[in-house]
C-alpha cells in the first residue's frame, strides 16, 4: 500500500511524499494517525531554527491520535483496531538520569518527530512502550490535544499546586492556557497574564482572571488580589525577560515557579529575590507516564474543553499552508494536521 | 553601673563609647556578651553599603555568645547565669508569610543588630523569646560561631542533602565553610570551588574535595568526578556571576540548587538548564529555630571544627581594627570580638 507523508525540506518548505510505509519491527506497533497537531517545536523546525538537529527531510509531528493498525512480533498488549496516543519519548536506560528513574529526561534522550520521523503522515511506527489507549468517549480530535495536555499536567504536577492556592500563568499561548487549566482543574485560582488581546479573550472565556502587563502594572495588581501575600505558584511560559521579571515580583513568600518555556538566551534573573521570599524554581520538561493518564482523564472528562483550544484542521495536503498560517496569525491557538484520508475502525 | 559599646558612626568608623545600659524591659532578657563575630553583613555596613537602612549611630553585629545578667518581668525561661546565643529575628505575626509558619522570612522582619542596636557592646538587651540556651561544653567563644553554623544548618535542609549525595559548595568564605561542613555531616561527599589559595587551603583540611576554577576547567572535573551525572545539590555561596554559571552546569539531572549568596545585581541565568534538567532553585535565608537546635548540636558535638574557623579574637576596644584588617586579609575566616570583659559566671 502507498500512504502520505509530509516532510520537511527546510526553509518554511514541506513535501507531501507517497511513499510505502514499513511494516512495524519487533516490539513496534504501526498506528493509521488521525490527527496531529502543530506544536511550538514544530514551528521552530518549520523556521529553520532547529535544521542542525533536524536536517532537511524529516517528517516531524508528535501530538497525536490514531488507531493501530499493524503490530511487530513481541507485542502483546496492542493489537488492531486499539485508538491511542504517542508519548513520544525514548530513553538510553542506561544514563544517570535514567538509573535513577527520571528516564523522561534521560541524559540521551530520542525524540520521536524531531530526531526520528514524526506523525505527520498516515502511517506511522512507534515502540509500543510509547502507546496509551485512549477511552471511547475521547474522540480522536480532542485525543491529538494529550500530548501537550499532558505537558501541562507534569508541569502542575512539578508545581504541587494545592486547592485554592492563587496561580499565575505568565503567557497565554497553547501550552499557557493548557497549564491555567490543569492548574484551574487542581483547585487553584488562576490568573493569566498576556499582552495578546484574541488570547487574553480566551482566557477570560475559560474562567481566568486576566492582566494585560502592557495595561496595568500587573505586580501591584496581584498584591492587592492576593492581600499583599503573592501567587503561591508561578508559571513562566512567556520565554521573555518581562516574564522573567514578573515571576521573581509576583511569587509570594516560598513561592514556586515553575519554568516551563525555552529561554534561548540567558536572561537576568533577580536572584535576590529568591533569597529574600525563599523562592523556589523548579523546572519541568516533557511529561511521566502518569502525566499522560492524567492527561487522557482530563480531557476525557471535559476538564480541558478542547473544542476552546483547537482552532482549525488542516488536510495533510496544506500542511506548508497551516504552518504558514499559524507563524502570521495571532488568534490561532491550536491547529491540527489530519493525517490518514480514512481512519479505520 | 557603665559599659561600653562600639557605634558604627559611618564611613568605615567606630566609636567606642562608655554607655549606661538600660534595665531589661518586660519579656526582655540582659546579656553580657562575650563574643560577637564579624559577620559579611557587618562587613557591609563597615563599608557603607547599607548607610540607608543603619544610619551613623548603630551598635551592630549579631553573631554572638554570652551570659544572661538580668531579666524583665514575665521572663520565667532564663535566669541570671544561663549561657545563651541569640537568635536575632523578630517578626510581626500579622504578614501573609508569618500567618503561614514563615516566621523567619517575615515580610517586615527585625533584624536585631541592624534595625535595632546589636552585640558589639558589653549588655546586650533582646526579646526572651529569641534566646537559645547552650550545653556546659560549649565554650563561649565556640558558641559565637552558632549564628552563621545556624545558617549553614537551614541551608543543607532546605537543600535536604543526603547521604552519600554529591554535593558542590561556589565559594569558600565564612559560610561557604560552614555550609560545607554541615552538608558532610549530613552524609554528602563535599567538594567546594574556590579561587582564593588560603581557603582552599582550609576547605583541604577540613576534609573537603577541592576545585580552583581558575586552573582547572570545573564542569569537566566534576562530570569526570560523578561518571557524567553531576552534583545532585549545588550551592551558590559566592555572589559572582562566574558562580551563577557553574551552578547550573555543574548540576545532575534533578540537581538542587540553593541560592544563598546575596547577589546585589542581576546575574544572567541559563534558565533553559531548569528546563532541561528539571532543576530545582531553592533559595534560604537566615534559620528557623530548629535550625538553632542543629547548629548547637553540630558545634557542641564537634562536628564543626571551630577552632579552624576561628581565625583571630580582638578586644572591642579594637573593633574598628579587626574590621579593617578583616576586609583587606584573604587569610583571615572568622574574626570574633570580646565584648563583655569580664563575663559573669
């Protein structure tokens, strides 16, 4: 049989190739991939900001859903038919980090859609190790939204937010407004801050109290919110240095931030400030195993309303089109690819 | 009856002058103080750099040993004789970090010997509730080194340094030392980074790892040292920017960072490693009163090696110049005042 897959050629270019696809090996399991949608990462490769670890034909994707359709010898807990997602994430099993469980972080670590092919195709084989099953009430568009659901949940989860503790999620994009959820899911109060006026009304919409820092002097804003006590939980997924800068002001005494964005360059950070609350910063990368099942709950269970986060879905074929379409458009939130033409089952 | 006191009166001078102390008020104790060490803080107001908040009429210093002379009415803990350290805190009680159990990092926190007169006088009178008792084998002199040992006690447990952890110490001062120390007793195998010849000389025979950044590339001696892991706590005792950048790249996967140097300026962090790492930053400031406890017990059991730390004691007389000589010496550690001439009992 002959499938599609998109792969990128560099410089903003993709090339919707039919190629055969492989049978899956030992221990994989091929997936016909429903949908996939377009991360942050993603637009960075599409940029050309990550060629050197990417190179120049490299199918990417690795937010999905699909359903199995093939498996390799030795796998005995998937067989066809079985609606899933990917966590898209292989470890050494042999580095430091993974000797002392925190393989998800593995000193060595693949993965899969950026240094090996991704999801952006109709057929796609993956280690079955990286499946979760999904439930039937999850349809297979909302499911493409566990991976960074699940992101979001490692990242609360990193934090400890407690019922009622005042959170500050400082960037309103994708991953932001996922983590105000899952924080809004724990119990805590949440406030967004974001200058972008289409993102600050997604917010609001969703039941967050908003600051637009470009509006309001968003530290006295919280101060007098929290009666001069500060967030307790602070997330940075601005990767800017006014983000930066708004994190260490905010926090309240022992506060906890948490730094979930990409800073490509070194900001200053008032390293006083940690001293002086007892500050903690804590860093939180990718996602656990239980991450993704408290990701697939929370979607399932219409914690996270993800007819709000996903905002278009684009054929495969127009694949160069939506991403040229996302990098221009400032109300867009989440766009998925659909992959497979005819999902089976 | 007089005593004498010693006032910082600005620009690098004391005045020592000959006072009548005022009786204890209610809920106050009166110490006559045998020593008083020099802390880095009273470094600072030596040199001007905290004029602001002192003035130019201030007895400071905090870091002292002594016996109890009188006490108020309503003081029933203490009596005359009872050798005492103090824990210079006093907090509000009404702020939001007091109402949650942060007592010590109280949002308007009275540090006794800044915002209020200190120990570099011979009748030193403070709150009851701020006295530690010490054991009979502890010397008064040993017992002056309780304050900055207190410190160092709150840091290794809000770093929670296990046994058998590898463990970093940036910068080899007075407390860098004693945090050193305080992490070995905890189990951690101790390394301390440090350019100055003579305390990593000291660091040596204190049975420290040692690492002179300046003649040995650090990050690489220490993943040689850790099989490519890293140091599991990291802390950042030297306020330098060449210290901010070893903290992070010298950290394992999951490292802990505490934050206790006082950086007067805003270092550039490479924030991305929290990320990558899921580093934590912890920041510590001053003790808590089990701190206290900890620390009694660590100098009184020997597990700190005071007479090594120890490195001169002057009459207070001749404050003004210890505090030269210490500022301009890389030898010296510790010096202590002798305050009180003759202590009672």
């Amino acid at each position: 049989m002959k499938v599609k897959a998109a792969y990128y050629k560099g410089n903003k270019h993709f090339s919707v190739e039919t190629i055969t696809p492989n049978a899956p090996e030992a221990g994989e399991v091929q997936i016909a991939v429903a949908y996939c949608g377009i991360c942050g990462t993603d637009l960075h490769v599409y940029l050309g900001h990550m060629d050197a670890r990417i190179g120049n034909h490299r199918v990417i994707g690795h937010e999905m859903s699909g359903t199995v359709v093939a498996v390799g010898s030795g796998v005995s807990d998937y067989s066809a038919g079985d609606r899933v997602v990917v966590r898209p994430l292989v470890a050494c099993g042999k580095c430091p980090a993974c000797l002392r469980g925190h393989a998800h972080v593995c000193q060595n670590l693949t993965f899969l859609g950026l240094d090996t092919d991704g999801a952006f195709q109709e057929r796609w084989n993956v280690p079955a190790h990286t499946l979760h099953k999904i439930p039937d009430n999850l349809s297979l568009d909302e499911a493409a939204l566990i991976e960074p659901v699940a992101v979001a949940c490692h990242d609360v989860k990193r934090g400890n937010v407690q019922a009622g503790e005042d959170v500050l999620v400082i960037g309103g994009g994708p991953i932001g407004m996922l983590v105000a959820l899952a924080a809004k899911n724990a119990g805590g109060k949440v406030t967004v801050s974001e200058i972008n006026p289409s993102r600050l009304a997604v917010a609001e919409k969703l039941g967050m109290k908003t600051i637009n820092p470009k509006e309001t002097d968003a530290v006295e804003t919280i101060m007098a919110d929290t009666n001069n006590k500060g967030m307790d939980v602070v997330f940075e997924v601005s990767g800017t240095q006014p983000g930066i800068d708004l994190m260490t002001a905010a926090a309240s005494v022992r506060g906890r931030i948490v730094m979930v964005a990409i800073h490509a360059t070194k900001p200053e950070v008032d390293v006083f400030q940690f001293f002086w609350k007892e500050l903690e910063m804590i860093g939180a990368r990718v996602y656990e195993p239980a991450d993704y099942d408290d990701a697939i709950a929370l979607v399932a269970d219409g914690g996270i309303p993800a007819k709000e986060i996903i905002t278009g879905v684009e054929a495969l074929a127009n694949i160069e089109h939506a991403f040229s379409d996302l990098s221009g458009n400032p109300q867009a939130m989440k766009i998925l690819i659909q992959c497979a033409e005819e999902t089976p089952a």
